[in-house]
C-alpha cells in the first residue's frame, strides 16, 4: 500500500498530462505483450517444411500446432478442391490471409511510441509556463511556489521517455520477428506451390497410365514401337485435357 501511495503522489505532481501518460502506458504494453506471445507461438508450436510438404501430399486435414506454417497447410487443405491451377490460387489466397496477423498492431505500438515522449514534451511546456506565471506574480523569491510547475515540467518528460525508450526497443524486436515470419511464409508459399503443382499432376496422370501403360510416357524405343504407342499417348492427353 505504501507503495501505491507514493507511487500515486508521484504521479499527481505531474498533472493532468499524466493521465493521458499512463492511458498511453498501458495500451503500449498490452499490445506489445499480446504481440510477443503470438508471434512467440507462430514460431514456436510449428511444423517443419518436411512435415508441411508431407501433410500437403497426402492430404490429412488434421494438423497439429498453432505455428505459422501449420495454420497455412490446415487452411489449404480445408479449402483445397483437386485441381492443381485452383490448388494454387487457393494456397495463394490462404497465404494472404495469414499476413495481416504478422503485422497485427504494429502500426499502433509505433504511434503510441512516437506519442509518449510528445506528450512528455507537452507536459514540460505547461509546467514551464506555470512557472513563469508564479514568476510573473510573486518574483523569484518564493521557491516553494514554483515549484509545481517545475515538477510537471520534470516528471512528464520522465514519464514520456520511461514509456517510449523501452517501447522503441521492444517495437524493433517485434519488427524483426514480423519480418522474419514474413519471409518464412513466402518461403513456404514458394516451396508448397510446386508440391501442389506436382502431387496435382501426378494424381490426374495416375489413371490414365493405369489405362494406357507407358504409353502415356512418351515414345520409347523403335519406330514401331513409337508408332504403336501414338494412339494410347493421344488418348492419354485427351483425357488429361478433358
């Protein structure tokens, strides 16, 4: 309780810009803590691009985890539809949607950033202006009476620097992990597209060389053999283009 009180007196001799201090104070850090823990567990509670490709081939709709890559393969395969040019628009699409969670409240932490050390500057103006009004009325000589304004003055730029010095090197960090969880989802974005393309083209191509046999392979071997083989390989790609 004791130190409640002092820490309340504390604050009261920096005047009414304190509140607007403080308001700024525990919005800053709700969501630079909010930002830590989601994006510790976007790295953390992840797939590794082996179990992510492994996951996209075979197609199991139970994934585990709450990573970033898990969140876009589980997303993917919930909407993917079989054919390998909307396969692609569909991780693309999913891809989008996990970027706006990368850069979630970053902007705001910046601004309340740039905002505490103002308004800590504003609070010295007005504790300065107090001061030369005690001036103007009673002279240099009742120190007692200028002392409030020099109290604003002090406190609010302390408060204001005390918020936004560990608020700047906290935003940095957190920036540096967005961009990193960035480049690791179009890192992914590229990898998972080809093994979409590829597991989409080997399982349309399945039935028709249990259909046709090699055929559908291409001319191998003598001309005969090339001249056997022309009918099934066009049957293969009518079917594939059908």
């Amino acid at each position: 309780m004791e130190a409640i009180s002092t820490t309340f007196h504390y604050l009261r001799q920096g005047g009414w810009i304190m509140i607007p201090l403080a308001i700024a104070s525990i919005v800053l850090w709700t969501l630079m803590l909010e930002r830590l823990g989601s994006l510790r567990t976007l790295r953390r509670q992840d797939l590794t691009i082996d179990d992510a490709i492994r996951g996209v081939r075979i197609g199991v709709e139970l994934v585990e985890g709450e990573g970033l890559r898990a969140r876009l393969v589980r997303s993917f395969l919930a909407r993917r539809s079989g054919f390998a040019a909307l396969d692609v628009d569909v991780l693309r699409q999913c891809a989008l949607r996990e970027q706006p969670g990368l850069s979630r409240f970053l902007a705001m932490i910046g601004v309340l950033v740039a905002v505490a050390p103002l308004l800590g500057l504003l609070g010295t103006v007005l504790g300065m202006i107090e001061t030369f009004q005690v001036i103007s009325v009673f002279g240099t000589g009742n120190a007692s009476a200028m002392a409030s304004g020099i109290s604003i003055a002090l406190i609010t730029t302390e408060a204001g620097l005390l918020i936004a010095v560990p608020g700047l090197l906290l935003s940095g960090v957190l920036m540096q992990q967005s961009a990193r969880l960035r480049t690791q989802l179009e890192e992914d974005l590229t990898i998972l597209t080809r093994i979409v393309r590829r597991s989409n083209h080997s399982n349309r191509a399945a039935p028709d060389e249990r259909k046709y046999g090699d055929a559908c392979n291409g001319p191998t071997g003598s001309d005969a053999a090339a001249t056997t083989a022309s009918v099934p390989a066009m049957a293969c790609s009518e079917g594939s283009s059908g």
